[in-house]
C-alpha cells in the first residue's frame, strides 16, 4: 500500500489482491513442514496437529482463497488519512430514516471479517425480521496494522490513539450523535472513547467490559504465578470472576505477553501461514474448542471453518500479523480495568466470555449504566460467532438513547 495517510478525503477502496499472492500462499501452504502429534489427548498443549493438518487441508485445496476480497467488496469501503496514517473503514449507510450511526471496533484475532454478519441487520433491521426504529448507520474501522489500514512505523498507535481516531472519524464522516460498541481490544478502545466522553457520544456498549476494581487488578497482575485465595468479602459471582481471570492470567494469557513484550520476535507469523493460523486460532480456551469443531465438520453457531480462514488469509495477504500484534506491546491500560467511562453505557455479559462480569463491579465502573444483561449462550467473538444474538443485545442496549 502507498503511504497517502497524509490524504484527509473520503477514498473509496475495494480490496484487489494479485493472483500471484494467492497461488504463493497455496504453495506455501502446501509446503508446511510438521511437527511431532502433542502428547496430550486434549487442548492444552495447544492447537492440536489433526486440527492444523485439516486446516491446511481445506485452505489449500476446498476453501475459496478470494471469499474474503469477494465479501468485503459487496459492502462499501473507504481510506482516509487521520494523524498520518490511511485507515481502513466499511461504512454502511441505513436506508431508514433516523437511524443511529454506529462505529464497532474489532478485536485481535480478530478483524473487521467478524462484523460482516452484523452489518445487514443491524442497519436494514426490517429486512431480518427487526424494526425498522432500530437501524443503525454502521461504521466498522480496521485498527492501524490490521487488515487494510496502514501499518504504523512508529510508536504511539495505542488504544488511546486509536480512541482519538474514531472521533475523529465520526466527525470527518458528518455525525453529530453517534454511538459505539466494542469486544476484545474494541472494547478497550470503545471505553476509552466513553472515558473522552465527545459531546456527540451518546452512549457505549461492551461485551468485554473493564470491571474489575483497581485493588483486585493489582492482586492479579503482581503475581503471573497466580495470585493465590480470593480477597474476603467478595460476592459469589465476584469470586466468580476473580477466578476466571486468574486463571485466564496465569494460563490463558501467553501469546498476550509474547505480543507486549517482544512481539518482532514472531517472524513465523510473517512466513509461514500455518504458524499464523495456529497462533490466531489459540487466544482462549473455549474459542479454540469451537474452533476445533469448526474443523471436525461440526461448527459451533456461525464461527465456520470458512469464517475463520477469510480471517486467517486476510491477515496473511496483509502480512499484518505481527503489525496486529504490536498492539499489545503499545498498550498501558488494564485489558480488565476500569476506564473513568462517564457517558451513558451498556453491557452485555456472555457466559463464555474471557470472565462474566458481576452486575456489583460493573455499577461502579459504568456509573451512568442504563442496560446490563446476562445471557445463557454467546461466546468471545459475540458478533462474528452469534450474530443474531449480538445483533439482538445492540438494539435493546441503545434503544433508550435514540
């Protein structure tokens, strides 16, 4: 890509990705080099090698390796230069009258591939069995070093930056009330714009909220050996959570602190794309078991073995995988941790979330909370994997703030 971050107008941009990339990747694909089978009859050495020899199988054979640039394309996409840097953005205007503009932020491994499915309903609701009142204009940037925004060649692009950039977009793109809703690393970003609270931010939503009191974070994050008993005094669904990311600290976080420390260590990820795979598909335990059905033939929900390779061979044909990845080692925020949000805010608490939230902890991080609901079923990747459901828990959340 040429460096026009410079160029502040609205381009068009449609993804074009030379044949010889794609017959390079088939090869390349081909030509893995395997290791030994894990000793373990489960997941917890990794991603098995039955699932990555499936994986390889299918990518280099079956799948359609331009599904994702055919997919992207059938929805209108845009550059635009902010603070020097080209960013990548889809923006789908409703065609109905008073609909709220919405900007999500992804997540990693994620992409803005993990929006697609949302985008149809969520701004033609009538169209998929919703109320035309509950459209939304949706706006879904890729982070700087993902996907098709610019890579950064320097320092400074943290959650903070980007947060700085979104409103800075949604003022380039002539809104004047907007909301924004983000998982993972867009929740981040998402709270941090709550925290900025622009005049025209009428409210967030998060599916990954920072709850978690600042004396309990410090308890977890002094001690990567795990931080041992609960403190007194916690609640049942507060000892819940306190346990669910202890262990995600001390067991689950491992590419995380790989990426914030030393993350142009991974020269794999540039050069193989197995190595890539593997890694994107290893972020939290129970995504990878979805995953892994995925490549059994048994798909858990949308989370197809499809869905997950438009992500996979997106990255790998941006090269952005280590680009995608420095963003941890930019970030000085808590992934868990209270904000400062101040603007009206909205959680959704998925059961099979990195943690559950407590209702307790997140009146105190969200004091101007005016939705909170825990569901039965839903998952990480909420939007790419639930899409109805994520779909479902937008309308309701900023319903009272059109």
């Amino acid at each position: 890509m040429s460096n026009t971050g410079s160029d502040t107008s609205i381009r068009p941009f449609s993804v074009e990705i030379p044949q010889a990339d794609i017959d390079e990747l088939r090869r390349r694909v081909q030509a893995t080099r395997w290791p030994e089978r894990e000793t373990v009859s489960d997941q917890s050495q990794g991603v098995p090698l039955a699932t990555m020899q499936e994986l390889a199988r299918y990518w280099a054979s079956d799948y359609d390796l331009r599904r994702f640039e055919t997919r992207l394309n059938a929805v209108p996409q845009f550059m635009t230069g902010i603070d020097g840097l080209d960013i990548h953005f889809i923006h789908v205007r409703s065609p109905h009258p008073n609909a709220l503009p919405l900007i999500i932020t992804h997540g990693w491994p994620g992409s803005i591939i993990e929006m697609l499915n949302v985008i149809g309903p969520l701004t033609d609701p009538p169209a998929h069995g919703g109320d035309a009142a509950d459209a939304f204009d949706v706006v879904v940037p890729s982070i700087p070093g993902y996907a098709f925004s610019e890579k950064p060649a320097a320092t400074g692009w943290d959650p903070i930056h980007i947060a700085d950039a979104w409103i800075a977009l949604m003022s380039r793109l002539g809104y004047t009330r907007y909301v924004a809703q983000g998982g993972d690393w867009g929740a981040q970003v998402t709270d941090v714009m709550g925290a900025k609270a622009p005049a025209e931010l009428l409210g967030i939503h998060s599916n990954m909220p920072g709850t978690l009191p600042p004396e309990l974070s410090k308890a977890l994050a002094t001690n990567v050996l795990g931080a041992g008993d609960p403190p007194t005094g916690l609640t049942g669904d507060e000892k819940r959570a306190f346990d669910q990311l202890n262990s995600l600290f001390t067991k689950g976080f491992g590419y995380a602190l790989e990426m914030s420390n030393r993350p142009q260590t991974l020269y794999g990820l540039a050069d193989s794309p197995v190595a890539l795979a593997a890694w994107m598909l290893d972020h939290d335990a129970r995504s990878l078991a979805d995953i892994v059905r995925a490549f059994d033939g048994s798909p858990v929900d949308g989370l197809t073995r499809d869905e997950v390779l438009d992500n996979i061979t997106m990255t790998w044909l941006t090269n952005t995988g280590m680009s995608s990845g420095r963003l941890y080692w930019e970030n000085t925020l808590g992934f868990f941790d209270i904000k400062g949000v101040t603007v009206p805010a909205a959680v959704s608490v998925f059961p099979n979330e990195l943690y559950q939230a407590p209702r307790s902890w997140t009146e105190k991080a969200y004091p101007n909370l005016i939705y909170f609901n825990e569901l039965d079923r839903g998952n990480h990747f909420a939007a790419w994997q639930e899409p109805d459901l994520y779909t479902s828990e937008l309308r309701a959340a900023f319903r009272s703030l059109r």
